[in-house]
C-alpha cells in the first residue's frame, strides 16, 4: 500500500523478541521517530509512572495518568507527543517471541472490543507489574539456556493475566469463549488481509462456510455491531490514515482502497463518517 507511515521492525539480529525499554533512554535516541505516525510488527505495553502524557493510537488522543499501563497492539498507527515528558518503561514483544497468538487476539488487552487501551492503577498494584519488567530484564541479561525463553514467556504471560484481572475488576467484560468469538475472530482475521478487495458481508461467511447471519449473529454478540459495520470500519481506518499521512490525491486514495468510481468514494466515505475525505483532511492537518 503506498502510504507514508513508517513501519518499524524489531531488531532483526535478536534471538529473543522481546525487551524491556525505558522511556526516558527511548525518548533520547529515537525522537524523530518517536513524534510522527509509526506502526510497528510488535506490542506495546508502555507502564506510565509519575506522568502525564498525551499518546497519540489511530486519531484518538489518549491523556494518560500516573501509573497507567497501556496496550497497543502490533501494526496500530500511533505516536508520542512533541514533549516526550514520559517516565517509566515499555515492554515490546513479537508473535514469533509469546506463539500464542490465540491467548492474545481472545485477551480484552490488545484488542479493539473494549473502549480503553488503559488501566491505571494504584502505585502499590502498579509496582507488582514493575517487578515482573525487572525480572524480565534480569532474566535478558543471563547466559542463553534451552530454558531462557520458557522463563521469560511466563513472566510475559503472568504480567498479561494480572492485568486483564485488574481490568475486569475496574469493569471490563471478559471476552465469552465459544464459537460466536472464534467466528469473529476468524472474520476479522479474513478481513484484515482483504478489506480492500473484499467488501460484502457474503465474501466472508462464504470463506467461513458459514451463513451471513450466523456471521452477523456472531459478531452481534462478540462486538455489538454487524458484519457490514465492521468492514466499514475497518476501510474507513486505512482511508484516514491515507489521507492524514500520505499525499496522495482524494482519487488515488479511493484507487487504493479498491473504488473505481471516485464519485461512490466520496459518497461512502462520507456516508460513513459525516465529512468528505477533503474535510477530514485538512482538519487533521490543521490540528
């Protein structure tokens, strides 16, 4: 896709993918990166101590707290905030490092099924999550074993668990296992490689083997929106995010989203959002 948004990788020369950073030695080296759109093919969880900030995730501002976790999945567009007053630690880590890819896309964390990418905590609770970092870091710093990565995916893995625990308990709902999550899951999976190609409801149950209202049934019941919404949803992503970091034209924006007519793209976009790609544009651009 010919966007203009950076996408960082993890180091390619590391045998373990996974770290723990702090941000104020982030902040330092990677600036320029840190402040403009990015995307990245790993997670975040940044561990907010005694700050502030404002944290930028696909167009929506995030003031953050003292002692606030946040969870940011890998390829979200997000960045920092000019200031780059932040203090405390990020932990980043691949799929090829955790494996269980199926543990994070059922968790309440890194998904999108819960409003608030945040939990802020108090500093005593927030300190056990600290612990499992400095274990974290301790464990990197010993002498490769046939063990090492076990140890650390289990420190990762707990520091997941207590923290949709802390979740649930400041209101979150627990994701219902079952067969409506899995033909979500497998949905939106489906949709993430083909939103530009595909765009009826039918494209999808057909590949699922399913009916669409069994589809409909199931996303209903997992995110509270049909099958249609979020594909929608999902092309109106890419389509701000193409207008806001590319320069490319309103026409060669809708080419890329897979509309022909740049008319219908409009009207679509419009429809979908109450603005026209050019309003959207220059607000976002004069912000």
């Amino acid at each position: 896709m010919a966007d203009e948004i950076k996408k960082l990788k993890f180091k390619q020369n590391a045998s373990l993918q996974i770290e723990v950073v702090p941000l104020d030695s982030l902040t330092k080296v990677n600036k320029a990166h840190l402040i403009t759109p990015h995307r990245t093919n790993f997670y975040h969880i940044f561990l907010f101590e005694n700050c502030q900030p404002t944290h930028f995730v696909d167009f929506e501002k995030i003031k953050i707290k003292p002692y606030t976790l946040l969870f940011i999945d890998k390829d979200r567009v997000h960045q920092f905030d000019q200031l780059l007053n932040y203090e405390g630690r990020v932990i980043i880590f691949t799929d090829d490092f955790f494996t269980d890819t199926k543990f994070l896309r059922n968790s309440i964390l890194f998904n999108n099924f819960t409003e608030k990418p945040t939990i802020t905590l108090r500093p005593q609770d927030f300190q056990r999550f600290v612990t499992i970092c400095e274990n974290i870091t301790e464990e990197l710093t010993l002498p490769n074993d046939n063990l090492k990565h076990i140890v650390l995916k289990n420190y990762l893995h707990n520091f997941l668990i207590l923290a949709e625990r802390e979740k649930q308990k400041q209101g979150a709902t627990e994701i219902k296992k079952g067969a409506d999550l899995d033909y979500t899951l497998l949905f939106r999976d489906l949709l993430e490689t083909n939103f530009i190609k595909l765009k009826a409801v039918n494209d999808y149950s057909s590949q699922l083997f399913i009916s669409e209202k069994r589809l409909g049934q199931a996303t209903s019941k997992v995110l509270g929106k049909n099958p249609k919404e979020i594909i929608n949803e999902r092309i109106i992503l890419e389509t701000k995010r193409l207008l806001v970091y590319s320069h490319l034209s309103i026409k060669e924006i809708g080419q890329e989203m897979g509309f022909e007519d740049p008319a219908y793209f409009v009207r679509y976009f419009k429809k979908n959002t109450e603005t026209t790609p050019v309003e959207f544009r220059e607000k976002h651009l004069h912000n």
